[in-house]
C-alpha cells in the first residue's frame, strides 16, 4: 500500500485519522495496521 493510497483511504473515511509525530509522519496502531490489510486485501 502507497502513501498516496494510506492518504486517501484517510480522506474517504475508511481509515480513521492516525496519530503522528512531531515531524509529521503517522503512528499506526496495531488495530490501524489491520485494518489497512484488510483494505489493502479488498482492493488488491
């Protein structure tokens, strides 16, 4: 999965936003990093 597609996944909603560190990069979650296997499977 692309930044780009992590990015928009964000703006549609299907990711909730995700929080980051003070230089701006995102700290997923283990439930965030699930769920983006799971988008990823559905779309892949």
């Amino acid at each position: 999965m692309t930044e780009d597609e992590v990015r928009y996944d964000e703006k549609i909603g299907l990711l909730p936003p995700v929080k980051r560190k003070a230089n701006g990069h995102r700290v997923f979650s283990e439930d965030d990093k699930k769920r983006l296997l799971l988008i990823d499977r559905r779309v892949g």
